[in-house]
C-alpha cells in the first residue's frame, strides 16, 4: 500500500498548502480563479501534449480499456438516471455530475497507485488516453454549448478547434501516432509549462476550500452523495463484473481495473467546473469526499484481488 499512500500523501500536502495560502492571506483576492485559468489556458495544454506524445495509441484498443469504459458508461447512466429521479438538474450541472462519478485521477493518485502497487504504468496509460482525447474533449464540448445557451452544428464540429486542451492532445496524438521524434530543446519549454499544471489544479482547489464546509445545505449534497457513492462503491464493483465475466481478465489485470476504477475524482473536473463557472462546489465536494474515501477503497480492494 506505499503506492496509495505515497499518492495521497502527494495530493493531500499541496492542496493543504493553496488552503493555508487562502487561509492566511498570502496572495490577492481572486488568485486561486487566476490560478485555474492560467491552468486550464496554459500549463494544463502544455502537459497534455508532452504526455500523449510518448504514448503508445495501441493502448486505446486493449480488454482492460474496454472494462474501463463500460464501467465509466454504467456510472455516467446511473447518475443521469438519479437527476432525473432525484434533482433534476440544467445540462451543463448534469454533465459535471455525472463526469464527478466517472472521471478519474489517473495522473496525481493513479501513476504512483500503478507503479507501486500494480507493478506497471501502463495500467494508466490507456485511461489517460480515454480521458485526454475523447472524455474530456466531449465533457467540453457539452459544456461550452450548454453554457452558450444554443447549439448548433457548426459549433459542434468547430468546437474541438477552439478549446486549448482539446488542441493540445489532439497535437500531441498526431505526434505519437507519426513517429516524430522532437528535439528535446523544442520539448523543454512545454515540459517546464506543463510541470506547473498539477500544483496549479491543486492549489486553486486547496484555496478553494477555505471558508467552506463540506454538503453544506441548499449546495447540491444530494448530488454529492450521489456521485461520491457511484465513483467509490459501485464503479469497482461494475468494473469487476465487466472485467471478469464479459473481457475474462484475471490476475493483475482483473485487480488493476477494479483498481483503476476505485481511484478518486480527478481535480480536472473542479477545473472544468471553475471555467465554467457551473456546479463548481458539487464538483469540489465530490473530489474531496472520493479522494478521502477512495484509499479505503483501494485498501480493500487490494486485500481482495491483490
């Protein structure tokens, strides 16, 4: 368990660190939305492109993928299925809903969780890539029509065009999938960019929390709930089902999708949300409930399968 450790330890120092900076003062009003812009339009590109760039497109293909996505399908149709029971919801809180109890931190929890416990990166590897280039294009492409008020084709089909993020992991696919190999000089300035990405995300979100309390009333606690219960219960079980007895895996495939599945909300979502400026304290909930709750989860998941 040094893994889940190592990668909590990690992820829970620097946001106490942005909530120390807030609680104290330290920078001017409105730094931590700074902070996230500056995340969202340049740092968070810069890292996209210089991770898709060494990566192997294979992945996307692969059994253990393939149990990551009906598991990631399921949740997403079990939460749109409880707003519409529960707390109907605009469109574009729905789609952050359902991305809380679905998208996961496979970069912050999920590497040191891969190399640590499951023996491999490559676990994440593919999940990044679903994420990267076709989860988070999508999520942004719903959000940025439902935020317009309108939508319409030509929207649809030049948004990918116009999102940053978008831009920079389908920049980064391209390189990968041609074989091109950059020189590391052109490569260096998006490596140091892109390093600030992560301690950008977690310091807004750190500085975030100061001044709040957690499924505070009248501030989407059922939402919350919801989510946390879809992203920590009932996606490693929905994984297992999937991966054992639809794609046959077992060993260390079976536990690293039930593992992978298991890990918490990724900040990414908050992101979305503070750009957004839509369901932005679900979204910050939910990613610190399931980053509390989900080393428990890991804990017995190992005890189980590991």
């Amino acid at each position: 368990m040094v893994g889940v450790l190592v990668g909590f330890s990690i992820i829970g120092f620097v946001i106490l660190i942005g909530y120390f900076v807030e609680r104290f003062s330290l920078v001017g009003a409105g730094a931590g939305r700074v902070l996230n812009r500056m995340a969202y339009f340049v740092a968070t590109p810069a890292l996209l492109f210089t991770v898709l760039l060494h990566a192997d497109v294979s992945v996307l293909f692969s059994e253990f993928l393939a149990a990551i996505v009906c598991t990631v399908v399921v949740g997403a149709l079990l939460y749109v299925v409880a707003s519409r029971l529960f707390f109907r919801t605009p469109l574009a809180e729905t789609v952050l809903g359902a991305s809380s109890a679905t998208y996961i931190n496979v970069n912050n929890i999920g590497l040191p969780v891969a190399i640590y416990v499951l023996g491999s990166a490559q676990y994440v590897a593919p999940v990044v890539l679903l994420q990267l280039v076709i989860l988070a294009p999508t999520i942004l492409a719903i959000l940025d029509l439902a935020t317009h008020g309108r939508a319409s084709m030509r929207s649809i089909l030049t948004q990918p065009f116009r999102n940053p993020m978008i831009l920079a992991s389908l920049a980064g696919v391209v390189v990968a999938v041609s074989g091109i190999t950059l020189p590391d000089p052109v490569l260096a300035p998006f490596e140091l960019i892109g390093g600030a990405a992560i301690p950008m995300v977690l310091l807004s979100f750190g500085m975030s929390l100061h001044g709040q309390r957690l499924l505070q009333a009248g501030t989407g606690r059922k939402q919350v709930v919801v989510a946390t219960v879809i992203k920590v219960v009932l996606a490693p079980i929905v994984a297992y089902l999937f991966g054992h007895f639809v794609f046959d895996l077992d060993g260390a495939q079976l536990f690293a999708v039930v593992a992978v599945s298991a890990l918490p909300t990724a900040q990414n979502i908050f992101n979305f949300a503070s750009r957004y400026d839509r369901a932005i304290v679900v979204t910050r909930d939910t990613v610190l409930l399931t980053t509390i709750l989900s080393m428990p989860a890991l804990i017995v998941v190992a005890a189980l399968l590991a």
